[in-house]
C-alpha cells in the first residue's frame, strides 16, 4: 500500500547513506595496512635461507658436543688404566694370604686329631661318673624312704592298740545294752507295732466320739429329704396335667404347610426382583445406546469439520513451501554471488575470469547491491518460513481434532454395542424371569391346592392366590375354593412380553404388592401358631422341671439313707479297731518289759513317745555296734602293721648296701675323668677342639674369597680399560666428521647471503617471525581487502534499489494518510487475532483436559494397585523404621521364654499359667486353671502371687539365657514376705532344684524368718556416718547365700 511505499522509499534513503559511509571507512582502513603487506612479503622472500641457517647451526652445536664427548672419554682411559694397576697389586697380595691359611691348616691336624681323641674320652668318663652318682643317690633317697615307712609302721601299730583299748573298756561299762543289741530286728518290730497301735487306738477313740454325732444329724437329713421327695411327686402331677391341656389346645400343626407357602412366596418375590433388575438394566441400556449414537453423530461431524481443515492447511502449506523454495534458491545465489567479493577485488578489465573464463565482469563495481539484494532475499525467506510453520501448526491441530473426533466416534460406537448387548442379555434374563415366575405360579398353586389342612384354614392362602394387578386394596380376597389352574394360566398370559415398557413396571408393582401382602399375612398366622408352641413348650419345661426336682429329691433321699447306713458301719467298725489296739499294746508292754528292765520309767517314756524312744534305743544299739567294730578293726590292722613293720626293716638294710656300692663306684668313674682331662690341657692350649678348627678353617676360606674377590676385580678393570680405550678413539672419529659438516655448512651459507646481498643477522630477524605470523597477517589483510569490496557492492546495491523505487511512481495516497489507514486495519486483525487465539486455547485446553482426565485416572489406579502392595506390606512388617518388625522379633523370644517360666510355674504355682494377650505383642496375662482356665489380666494377682509369676519369669529367663551363655549365679531380690508358709516352702523347694543343676543362689531380703533358712548369710551391717560391714556367717559348702540388709 501507500504506507508500505513510503516507508520503504526512506529506509532506502538511510541504506544507501549508511552502506556509503562504511565503504569509506573500509579504504581508509585497507591504506593504513600497506606497512603491514610490505613486511609481510620481506618475511615469505627470506624463507628461502631459513634450511641453509638451520644447517649452519646444527652443524656448529654438534661439533662442540663431539669436542665435549672426545675430552670426557680421555679422562675416563686414565682413569680405568689407574684402577688396573690397583686391583693387580690387591690381587697379588690375596694370592699370598690363600697360601699362608693353607699351611697353617696342614700344620694343626695331627694336634687336632689327638685333641679330638682325648675329648671323647673325657666325656665317656664323665657321663659314667655321672651316671653312678645318680645311682648312689636313688639308692639313698630307696634307704630314707625305707626308714620313713618303717616309723610310720610303728607309729599306726601303736594308735591300733590304743583304739582298740578304748573300745574294749566303754563294752564293759555298757554290758547291758547286749541283749538289745543282740536281737535289734526283733524289739523293732514290736515297738514299731506298738507306735502303730497306740496311734490307731487313739484314732479310733476320736472317731467313734466324732461318728456318734453324725449318726444322730444323718437320721434327721434322712426324714426331712424323704418329705421333699413326696412334695416334688405332687407338683410333678400338677405340670403334668398342665402339660397334657396346653398340647390338646395346640391341636396337629399345620407348620409343613406354611413353610412351603413361605417358600413359594419367597420365591416368587425373588423372581420379582430379578425381574425388576433385568428392567432397570434395559431400560438403561437402552438410554446409554441412544445417548452413544448421539455422541457418534456428534462427533462425526467434528470429523468432518475437522478433515476439511485439514486439507485446506495442508494446500496453504504445500503453497507457502513452493515459494519458500523459490526464496532460498535466490538467497543462495546472492550469497554465493557476493561470497565471490575477494575474487572480483583481483579481476583485471580484458582479463579472464580465475573463476568462470568470461572476459567481462559486470558485478566487479556492484558489490552494495548485492549485500541489499541478500538481506531482502533472507527476510523474504524468514517470512515465508514463519508463514509455513504457522500453516503446519493449522494442520497438525486440525489433524488432532480430526483423531480425536474418530476417537471419540470410535468409543461412541463401542459404549452403543455394549449397551446394545446389555440390552440383549438383559432381554434374555427378563424372558428367563417371566418363565421362572410361570413356573413358580404354578407350583405354588399346586402347594396350596393339593392339602386338604391348608385349604380350610379361613381362606387366607386361596385369598391370595388370584391375581389382580389394577384392583382396589381387598379385591384379591376371596374363597379358598378358587381353581389355582386358571390362576396361574392368568398371571402368565399377564406378564409383558417387553420388559422395557411402562406395562411391565405397572404389573411389577402389582405382583410386588400381593406377594408382600400374602407375607404379611402368612406371618400373622405363623405368630399366632408360634404363640400356642410356645405356651405347649412352656408347660412341658415345667414338666420337666418337676420332674428334675422329683428326681433330685429321690437322689438326695438314697444319697441320705446310704450316708447313715455308711456312717453306722463306720461307728462300728471304729469299736471295733479301739479294742484292737488296745490288746496290741498290752501285749507289746508285757513282751519288752524283760529288756528295759535296767533303765527306769521307761513305760512312761514309751506312751509320751514311742517314736523317740524307738529312735533313742536304735541310737543304743548303733553306738554298740560300732564300739565292737572297732575293737575288732583295732585287732586286725595290729597284726596287719606287724607284718609291714618286718618287710620295712628288710628294704631298710637292701637299701643301705645298695648306697654304699653306688657311692664306690662314682669315685672311681670320677678319677679317670679327671686323668683324661688333665691330658687334654697339655694340647691346643687347652682350647676346644672344634673352635680351633673352626678358626682355622674360617681363616682359609676368608683368604679364598678375598684371592677370588680380587681376580673378578682385576679382571674387569682391564676389560673396562679396554671399553675406555674403544669409546675415546670413536669420540675422536666423531669431533674429525663434526668439524668438517660444519665448514661445509657455513661455507654455503655465505655463498647464498654474498648472492642476495643480504647479511646474517638480517636474516635472523626476518625468520624470528614464523609460519603462523604470516598466515594470521595474510587473513587479516584479505579481511581488510574483502570488507572494502562488500562495502562497494553494498553501496552500488543501496543505490539502485533506490533508483528502482522511486521510477515505480509514488502511491494516489500521502504518507500521513496512508498511516491512518494502516493503523486502523492493524486494530481490527489484531481483535481477531485475539479471538483466534482464545478459541484456540479453549480447544487445546478442552484436549489437555480430555487427555488429562484418562492419563490421570490411569495412573491413578496403578497407584491404588501399588498402594495396595505397600498397604500389605505394611500389615505385614511394619513402618520403614522397623518398629512392627522388631516387636515381632521381640515376640518371638518372648513366646520362647514364656515356654521356659510355664515349666517354672508348673512347679511354683501350677494353678497359673502365662501367655501373651492376642493382639497386643508384648503384653501377657494370666490363665487361672482352677477357674476353668479364666484368662486374668497380671495386675489381679495377689503380691504373693505376683512374686511367684516373677520368680518363674527370672528362672525362665535364666534358661533362655543358658542356650548360648551359663549362667552360674542367681540373685533373687526381695519379695519373699509376702509368701505363706506353703508358698515359701514350694519356692524355696525349686530354688533348691535349681541349686542341684550346679547354679548358685542368692536371696536378697529383709525378712528375718527367712534368713534363719539359709546357710550361708552375708549381713550388711550400719556402722553410722555413710559407712557399713559386711558380715559373712555359716557354713560355705551350704546351697544359698543370704544378704541380709539391717536398719
């Protein structure tokens, strides 16, 4: 437009200006780099001579290093020839030192073998003389021990007598205790017979005095139970009377018959509702499939909205890329015409091209326009891109309408099938439940047809039986007689064929409400009857009642007469037991009289305690007995020690004699030891033989290695002489060559210096600069140059872009007018952009949600199923800090220990036993099994039995711990006041079998009573101002040991 032409024609103006201005500023910059290319050229002529100085100096630098070379390898033959000369010396001398250990060796042999000899004599004598001392001493140590055992013989020879004269005089003082003694077994016996008798007689005496009592109250019981028995046979009468009357009114029960109309009514209600859900789910399914073919409908035409949006995307775009095609041809043109600036910078006028061979160059001075031309052709194809990928955007959205659509098609197509299958399985249970209700009709018709008691009962069932689904409330009540045939036929032919129409949930209430009402009254009928059965069972429980207690009274009558004949009996049987005893016991007096005759008021003693005055004469008869063993033992361990006393004097003097030999004969080993040794001085100087050998052979082998030593020595120091010689005439060889190369070196290199008139350090200077100066120097310069060719073309371009303008003619419109116009149409395509823009959001919104909802509710049920998992195995182990996990461990040693302190109670308190509370891991209580196994919780126990629990739970613990650990020692703190006499007796019992395993028990405790029990006490004692002792009392071989804290 006018706005467009305008506003183009001044851009235009500024272009040209500016691409001007940047021309000028790049020849400015390529004139002040001519410096820069001079330098530049000098640096690539003086290339030439950097091989031939190069040369030069490797040629010098390696002649000094053979100079340095040849003068090191001199000084190292010197050096090696010294070292010779030095190791021939130290040779000949070690040659000298070999010879002077072997004579030294040669001369010591016939002393050493002498020496040799007489030191093997000298120990043979010393070990015999060794030898026959430790005989002479084993022969006195024989002669001691001999002497000891004979006076330990006359000692026991002695302390026999002694004990045999002690026994034999206490005998003579108690000379009539014998006959007792004698025949022991025999007044036994008959003591023993006399204690049973005096007991029993006085058994005896108190039960009869105490069954005289009980015959009196038996006669009494036995008259007032024989009265409750005649009482109980009259109310038993009575009941049964009562009994007989309410079964009489009863009548023969019709209960057969009810339950089968119960049956069928339920049945037919059962079918009913059947009937109603195959209804319901056809008319729902028959809704859900319209709804499904109006959504298909719906989103048929989304599809075919969205098709066409499609195709009409599809052509714009194909559209936008042909041209957007053409554009990035001619941008790659323009672009390779002006990346051809460097080029066109060496075209010379009647010169060919380097390039293309053309003599003519039209594009040498026009570099400006084609900079114009390439940034117009590049914003030309930025812009068709935009508008391509603006149009494939269109069509993508509308090609995810489009699947959506067909999606939603598809699953509209889906949902109406199914619910046409519904409707279809639906239609078959809804034909299933008109037969089923057929034929339930029919049999319940049969039912209450076919018994003659049913059909006379006031027409309730008959009543019931018609069928008349739009009558008044009543209109279904009629005679019993009614023909149930054609009832049935009816109410078959009235059900519906459709289970879908408004006629089929008319007649479904209809049924519903004559099926509830004939319940209704079936179940008045049946509490009716139900109140009859329960008064006809009420007086039959009365019945038997009475005739329980009739019973009871009878059992208690016989219980009674057997009690006062038992007890009668019993009286008897006691007289006749007192009298019993009583001979027994006079008969005993008379035959023992003769034997305690001696001792004074013995009768009495036997009647007070006949049991201590057993114990007291069997004491007699012991003590007796044991004095005639020891008078007997005395005399044979006399005679025995008489004859150890014979054969300790015959070892005494073998013993002696033996000594005196070996003591002989150690004297003489002794003498030759010493003449051997004396003999041995005179050799060696009294050295040991194998130290000089030793010696002498060290001394040769020293003077061996040492010989040997230095002839490898000597012998590498020529060989290393020679290798020194070797190296020095190479270096020599080396330093002649090196001189030479570099004369020839240097020689050239001045020939080529004096040719281009150049000197030395000239050429240096230019060959400091190295191959990557020159190419950094070379781009930046062909930068310079390219810059102000582009800056050339640019303006030429800039140029007739402008002319080109401004020949196309000036627009009817001015520029201030054209603005206005253009203002008012941006406003209005902005405004449409905008609901452009909002609808489609709506859309994409609308998608995401659609997509969003199934993604989510996807994941959602994965995560319940997951959830599900995690919720087990929660139930299972626990939270993640393993809370559940180590109670349950814990539980398990509990369930171990428990099985341990139940063995423990079983002995403490075998009433008792512990278990854990279900439920709750680690709490436990009790099992009373004197109440029937009542479960109590611990805090009822009393304090005794709370001790008794806690005691066996210690013990029990003590034995789990014993698995792995021995567990030694026990200590039982406090506690034990607050057991009775019986209960301490029983703990104190189990302690003691536990002490019997090998354990040790300690009981802590300030109950005095207790500590008088044990044997073994440790008292702690105050002593005042923070201070206390300990006490230890009793015997420590004793089971328990007591601490005992005092106030």
């Amino acid at each position: 437009g006018a706005a467009a032409w305008h506003a183009e024609l001044s851009a235009l103006v500024g272009a040209q200006r500016d691409a001007e201005e940047k021309e000028s500023r790049a020849a400015e910059a390529l004139a002040a780099a001519a410096p820069r290319a001079k330098k530049l050229e000098e640096v690539r002529a003086a290339e030439s001579f950097r091989g031939a100085v190069t040369a030069a100096e490797g040629a010098e630098r390696r002649c000094e290093e053979a100079d340095a070379t040849g003068r090191v390898r001199g000084a190292e033959v010197e050096e090696a020839k010294a070292r010779a000369a030095q190791l021939l010396g130290a040779l000949r001398v070690a040659e000298e030192g070999r010879q002077e250990a072997r004579s030294a060796q040669e001369v010591a042999a016939p002393a050493l073998e002498a020496a040799a000899e007489l030191d093997a004599r000298s120990v043979a004598a010393a070990r015999d003389a060794e030898e026959a001392r430790a005989r002479a001493r084993v022969s006195e140590d024989e002669a001691a021990k001999a002497r000891a055992v004979l006076e330990e013989v006359v000692v026991r020879e002695e302390a026999a007598r002694v004990a045999g004269e002690g026994a034999r005089v206490w005998l003579l003082e108690k000379a009539h205790w014998e006959a007792l003694a004698r025949e022991w077994p025999r007044w036994q016996r008959e003591l023993e017979r006399y204690e049973v008798a005096l007991g029993e007689g006085k058994t005896a005496r108190a039960a009869v005095e105490e069954l005289r009592g009980d015959v009196d109250l038996l006669k009494d019981a036995e008259r007032l139970r024989r009265q409750e028995r005649d009482s109980a046979a009259e109310g038993e009468a009575r009941a049964q009377a009562a009994a007989t009357h309410a079964e009489t009114s009863l009548g023969e029960g019709t209960g057969v018959e009810r339950r089968v109309l119960r049956e069928s009514l339920l049945a037919r209600q059962e079918t009913l509702r059947a009937l109603e859900l195959a209804r319901q789910g056809l008319c729902s399914g028959e809704a859900e499939a319209r709804e499904a073919a109006r959504e298909a409908a719906v989103a048929r035409e989304e599809s075919e909205s969205a098709s066409v949006a499609v195709r009409d995307s599809a052509v714009r775009r194909l559209e936008r890329e042909a041209a957007l095609k053409e554009a990035r041809r001619a941008l790659s043109v323009a672009e390779a015409t002006q990346g051809h600036a460097a080029q066109r910078a060496l075209l010379r006028e009647g010169e060919a091209c380097p390039l293309c061979g053309a003599t003519e160059h039209p594009y040498r001075h026009e570099v400006p326009a084609l900079a114009g031309l390439v940034a117009e052709s590049a914003a030309r194809v930025e812009t068709l891109e935009s508008e391509r990928n603006e149009c494939s955007r269109e069509e993508v959205d509308a090609s995810a309408r489009q699947a959506a659509a067909r999606a939603r098609v598809t699953q509209a197509e889906s949902r109406r099938e199914g619910a046409a299958a519904r409707c279809g399985e639906h239609r078959d249970a809804w034909a299933r439940g008109r037969e089923q209700w057929r034929r339930v009709r029919t049999q319940g018709s049969a039912s209450s047809g076919g018994g003659p008691g049913l059909s006379a009962r006031k027409g309730v069932v008959g009543a019931h039986d018609s069928e008349s689904p739009g009558g008044e409330e009543g209109a279904g009540v009629r005679d019993a007689t009614s023909a149930p045939g054609v009832a049935s036929a009816r109410d078959a032919a009235s059900a519906p064929e459709e289970g879908s129409g408004p006629e089929a949930s008319v007649w479904l209430e209809a049924m519903v409400a004559e099926v509830q009402a004939r319940l209704s009254a079936l179940k008045s009928e049946e509490e009716a009857a139900e109140g009859l059965a329960r008064t006809a069972r009420e007086a039959r429980a009365a019945l038997e009642a009475q005739r329980t207690r009739r019973e009871v009274a009878a059992d208690a009558l016989r219980r009674a007469e057997e009690s006062f004949t038992r007890v009668e009996g019993a009286l008897k049987e006691g007289l006749a037991r007192m009298e019993a005893a009583d001979a027994t016991v006079r008969q005993v007096l008379a035959d023992v009289s003769p034997i305690f005759a001696a001792d004074a008021g013995w009768e009495a003693k036997l009647e007070a305690a006949p049991a201590d005055f057993r114990q007291k004469c069997g004491k007699r008869v012991s003590m007796w007995k044991e004095r005639e063993d020891i008078v007997q033992k005395a005399k044979s361990r006399e005679d025995e020690e008489q004859r150890h006393r014979a054969h300790a004097q015959g070892l005494l003097e073998v013993s002696a004699r033996r000594a005196e030999e070996d003591a002989a004969q150690a004297t003489l080993k002794g003498q030759a030891r010493d003449a051997a040794v004396r003999a041995r001085a005179a050799l060696l100087e009294g050295r040991p033989t194998e130290e000089v050998r030793a010696e002498l052979r060290a001394k040769l082998e020293s003077a061996l290695a040492a010989y040997e030593k230095a002839r490898v020595s000597a012998e590498a120091a020529r060989q290393a002489e020679g290798v020194a010689l070797a190296r020095a005439e190479d270096a020599a060889r080396d330093l002649t060559r090196a001189r030479e190369s570099r004369e020839s070196a240097r020689k050239e290199l001045e020939q080529r210096l004096a040719a281009q008139g150049v000197s030395l350090d000239v050429v240096k200077a230019l060959l400091a600069n190295d191959a990557a100066w020159c190419e950094a120097e070379a781009r930046a310069l062909a930068v310079l140059r390219e810059a102000q060719a582009q800056a050339r073309a640019v303006r030429d371009e800039r140029r007739e872009r402008r002319t080109g303008h401004e020949s196309s003619g000036p627009p009817r419109l001015s520029e201030e007018e054209a603005t206005t116009a253009r203002e008012h149409l941006g406003g209005d395509v902005e405004v449409r952009r905008r609901a452009e823009a909002m609808l489609r959001a709506k859309l994409e919104a609308d998608d995401a949600a659609r997509a969003r909802h199934g993604s989510e509710a996807q994941a959602l049920a994965e995560r319940r199923r997951a959830g599900e998992v995690w919720k087990a195995l929660g139930d299972l182990i626990g939270s993640h800090d393993g809370k559940r996990f180590k109670v349950f461990a814990q539980s398990l040693t509990l369930d171990a220990l428990l099985l341990h302190a139940n063995a423990h109670l079983q002995e403490l308190a075998r009433r008792y036993r512990l278990m854990r509370v279900p439920g709750h891991d680690l709490d436990l209580q009790v099992v009373d099994g004197d109440m029937g196994d009542e479960v109590r919780g611990v805090a009822s126990l009393s304090g005794g039995e709370s001790f008794l629990v806690s005691l066996a739970l210690a013990l029990g613990l003590a034995s789990l711990s014993s698995e792995t650990t021995q567990v030694e020692t026990l200590f039982i703190d406090e506690g034990f006041g607050t057991l009775d006499p019986e209960t301490l007796e029983v703990a104190l019992a189990t302690l003691d079998a536990l002490q019997a395993t090998g354990r040790q028990v300690g009981i802590i405790s300030h109950v005095s009573g207790l500590a008088e029990r044990i044997g073994v006490q440790v008292r702690v004692v105050k002593q005042g101002g923070g201070r206390s002792r300990l006490v230890v009392e009793g015997d420590l071989g004793l089971p328990y040991v007591a601490v005992q804290q005092l106030a």
